[in-house]
C-alpha cells in the first residue's frame, strides 16, 4: 500500500489497514454481541461461540485471492532486477537480523504502546467491564463496537495528517493523548460504570487508536529499505503484538490483583508509551527530520 502511492499519500494509503481493522473490530464484536443477547449464557458456550469463528475463516479464501491477483510494486520489482544485474543474493530475514537489526529493534519498540493500549482497551475491555464493572457481556461488546467504529471512521484523517506534519510528529502527539488520558477514563468507568460512560470512553478510545494506528504502517515500512521491508515490518509488528499484547490481558489482571487498583491496568498502559516515546526519539536522532524520514538514512546513522 504504501509502495504504491507517491510520497505525499503514503500515511492515508497506509491508514486504510487501521480503517480494515476497525471494520474487522465492528463485524467480531457485533456478531458477539448479537449471540450474547440472543442465545442463553449455556447455549453461547455450547456451540453459539463457533458462529463468529465461522465468520472469521472467510479471511482465508479472501487473502488468497488478493495475494494471487495483486503483482508486486514497482520498487520491489525494481530492486529485484538490480540483485539479478549485479548477481547480489539477499536473503532478506539475515539482513534483517543484521543490519537492519537496530531499525528492528526501533521498529518493534514503536509498536509496543499502541499494542498494548489496543489489547487493554480494545481486547481486554469486554472482561473487564462485564468483571470489574458490572456490566452486561452484550452492552460490554458494544462498547468494542464503538471502538471500532471510530477507529474505522477516524483512520484516513490521522493518515492524511501524518502526511502533512510528519509520520514522528503525529504519533508522539498520539502517544502523549494516550498517556495523558488513560488514567482519567478508568477513573471515570470506576466512578459511573454505566453503559453510557462505557460507550463514550471506548469512543475516545477509538479516535486515539486511529491516530496511532493509521500513520504506524508507513513509518514501519519507511523504517526498512525495499530488499528487507516486508520482512523487518513483520518481524517488528509481530514480535510486538505476541510479547506486550498477547500478555497483556495476564498482565493487568495480576496488577489489578496485587494493588487492587481497578484502574491499575492504565499503568501498563503508560510505562509502554515511555518505552515506544523514547524508540521514537531514537528514531528522530537517526532521521535529518522528524518530518519526513527517510529510510536509507535510518539505516545508516547512528543510534
């Protein structure tokens, strides 16, 4: 997406996959709602939880179809020819690990926050609301639906404003919004934990995801040269995701034991925005610009 556009439209093209991902949000949400509301609790665990996985396995068919009729990029295609004409062999993974080994480790620390504001917020939200809140397993995916919503709606503009001001610069205002406001909207779930407050919480929650999310794929792909980008952009993103959401939800739920704090789990939140802060400061000292990165000089200054 991003190799396709010229310079100026890279953040909005990008911002497209956050625009997806809401959607994905509202349709796995809303279809959990709507069989939390329909079917009995004995019934949901029965069998009505393999309905929205039923859904989800259309993603296959799909994702062949996109990967057989969609050719490579003309830079990719170009790179490619220039190792033929110069005989070079790369194998991309080992470049990665090597010299790209510093933008892998940037690239991964920049994911870590917005990772783990999405599984808190977004993932974890449902159990903690329906757990420490009281609130209904239907009204809680609803509020995941809202999230979604606004991510999906929001998504293009955050894009389109990274490709004004910078890639850098609208994500470190991003991250700050987050750490600014986390603390406050689980205070105000915990003082009013009503499906009102539910739905205008999880509604911020979703323009702040988009405005991290919609510029994150350019910045990760103008991290990495063409002959190592697909490789480092999955490397660092999916590192990321396993290791700082994928314990998540354990996480917080074991610092909401141990301080019994139910606002405790907005302090995992802020200590990954110092960390992916300070990678995106690195980031800038690498770059001529926080404006405007460019990728072969990422790769060659110093951290």
């Amino acid at each position: 997406m991003v190799e396709y556009v010229g310079k100026d439209k890279k953040g909005l093209s990008a911002s497209f996959q956050a625009t997806t991902q809401g959607l994905a949000t509202v349709l796995a949400a809303g279809i959990s709602a709507v069989i939390t509301a329909v079917l009995t609790p004995a019934e949901v665990a029965e069998w009505g939880w393999r309905v929205a996985f039923a859904f989800g396995l259309l993603i296959g068919p799909v994702g062949f179809y996109i990967r057989k009729h969609t050719p490579e990029t003309p830079e990719f295609q170009a790179e490619k020819a220039a190792q033929a004409s110069s005989g070079e062999t790369v194998s991309p993974l080992k470049d990665t690990l090597t010299t790209g080994l510093a933008s892998l480790l940037l690239g991964a620390g920049v994911v870590v926050a917005v990772t783990a504001f999405n599984y808190v917020q977004k993932v974890y939200m449902p159990t903690y609301a329906i757990k420490q809140l009281g609130i209904s397993a239907s009204a809680s995916l609803t509020g995941a639906v809202m999230t979604g919503l606004m991510v999906m709606l929001t998504a293009p503009f955050f894009g389109v404003l990274s490709d004004r001001i910078g890639r850098i610069r609208s994500i470190m205002l991003a991250m700050l919004a987050i750490g600014l406001s986390t603390y406050p909207m689980f205070r105000m779930l915990i003082a009013s934990p009503t499906v009102t407050t539910l739905l205008v919480t999880q509604s911020l929650v979703g323009v702040l995801l988009a405005a991290v999310l919609a510029p994150l794929p350019a910045l990760l792909a103008e991290i990495f040269p063409t002959r190592n980008r697909g490789t480092g952009l999955a490397l660092s993103y999916n590192f990321a995701v396993t290791v700082f959401g994928g314990f998540a939800p354990l996480i917080v739920t074991w610092l909401i034991g141990v301080t019994g704090d139910k606002a405790s789990p907005s302090f995992y939140v802020l200590a990954t925005i110092l960390l992916s802060l300070s990678c995106l400061v690195m980031l800038v000292r690498r770059s001529k610009t926080a404006s405007d990165i460019d990728s072969d000089n990422i790769q060659t200054q110093t951290v």
